[in-house]
C-alpha cells in the first residue's frame, strides 16, 4: 500500500492531532528537523497530556540523531519527571537521559580495535564487535585478544543499561562500571571476581589523543582495587564512541597502556 499524502494523512487523523501526524509523517521520511517544527509546535499547545510523554520522547531521540544533547535531554527530563509512570516513554525517556552524551554505545553493527600503546598495536591488541544480547542483556561485546598476529582468547560479556548504569554481566555476577550523572566527583562502588572495587569520575572534560584520533568532553573514570593500594587505572570514555584509552596510574605517574586504533561508529 502507498504511503498516503500529507494532506490527506491530516484530513483523516483530524485538526486536533494535526502537528502529532505531521511530525509523524516527517519523521518517518527522514526529515528530521520538520519533524521536529512539528513535535515542538505540539507541546507548546499540550505540554500536558499523555500524548506529550510520546512527543518529548520522540523529539529527545531526533535530538541525540543530531548529537544535540542539551535539547535531547531536555525532552528526556520532561517526559522521565513529568510522566513518572506512563510506559513506555518514561523508561525510554530514563535511558535517552544516560544516552546523550552516549558514554558506552550498544548499538548494533559497532566494532572497536584497541592496542596496546607502545607499539600501536603491533605487539598486542583485542578487536570487539557488538552482538545481541543473551539472557536478558541489553548487547554483548564479543573480544578477540591477540599478540601478535595469533589469537590467544576469546570472550563474550553482555552489557546492560537499567537504573541509571551501565552493568557489565559475566555470569550470575553484574559489576557497574558507569553511573549516571556523568559529572566530575561522582563515585560508587561495585564488584567484579568477587573483589571491591572504587570507582570516581575525575573529570567530564577530558581531551585523549590516540591513533584512532582525538577525542574531546571525554569521561575519565579511576578504577581502584584496594588490593593494590599504589596503583590504579583510568578509563577513559568518548561521547558517542566508547572506551578509547586505559593507562595505569599512581600518586605521581599516568602511563597509558591500550588505546583505541580503529572502531566502526
């Protein structure tokens, strides 16, 4: 069946939902920043009703297309804070909330290179891929380890996004090693092996240089495991990419140690 006319669309769906169905039709042909006239001009004229919690929504996932996170979430956080219990935008509008800036990306297709920074690669490096996820995970990261050019491990660990972090699942055990906000200071802690572990964003503004490029507003995130009082590492994350540097670090010393090569967006 053809897609039917704007005009026509409109007429059948009716003057009071004239900019829902517009948005809509805009939308759904790639046109993005109509569909967005459209979705604004709604929630100007109903900032209330349940049908906003969908436009918000909507509109929050154009933006973060556009890599516009100061307009996505403030469509997330109006759906999340003025819909608290309409499913399923108000989860949807939670997990755009954490999304934009994207500090860990599930989406599918995507692939990273990471190698070891002395040698850019050559002497070792791991090569992920996102597949679907299995047993209730959102995605999982398939890794290839190889020194040299012979591979030595491979591994599958699933990823989730739910209460406001991002898990890691191995197992029956879940570690947390992001959580929202995503701002200088904050910290929490978590388990990975059955060990303790500390973890605090140092900065939300850091600037990384790898072989892949460089990346700016990155996350810097210490990991510390009291076991080893003296040292720690750092992870650092880049919006819409993901994990592009790990070094190991002490009171008076940062030395990277894997940085990303090549990744797949």
């Amino acid at each position: 069946m053809r897609r039917l006319a704007l005009p026509l669309l409109l007429f059948l769906a009716g003057c009071d939902s004239y900019h829902y169905h517009a948005g809509r039709f805009f939308e759904g042909a790639h046109r993005d920043l109509r569909a967005l006239d459209h979705y604004e001009a709604l929630l100007r004229r109903e900032p209330s009703t349940p049908r906003s919690a969908e436009v918000h929504v909507r509109a929050g996932l154009i933006y973060r297309r556009l890599q516009q996170c100061l307009e996505a979430r403030r469509h997330f956080e109006a759906a999340a804070r003025d819909f608290p219990k309409l499913e399923p935008w108000a989860g949807l509008a939670k997990a755009g909330i954490m999304d934009c800036p994207d500090y860990f990306p599930l989406d599918a297709g995507r692939a990273w290179t990471l190698g070891d920074s002395a040698s850019g690669g050559q002497a070792a490096r791991i090569e992920l891929d996102l597949r679907p996820g299995k047993d209730g995970a959102d995605a999982e990261i398939h890794s290839d380890l190889f020194a040299g050019a012979k591979k030595i491990r491979a591994e599958d660990v699933g990823y989730e996004k739910r209460d406001w972090g991002v898990w890691e699942i191995r197992g029956s055990e879940r570690s947390l090693i992001l959580r929202y906000p995503f701002r200088k200071g904050e910290a929490w802690t978590t388990t990975r092996g059955g060990e303790a572990l500390e973890y605090r964003i140092e900065a939300d503004d850091a600037r990384v240089k790898t072989a892949a490029g460089t990346f700016t507003g990155c996350l810097k995130v210490r990991e510390y495991n009291g076991k080893y009082p003296e040292t720690w590492k750092y992870d650092y994350f880049a919006p819409f990419v993901g994990r592009v540097l790990t070094s190991v670090a002490g009171s008076d010393f940062e030395n990277p140690n894997t940085e990303l090569i090549k990744y797949r967006p």
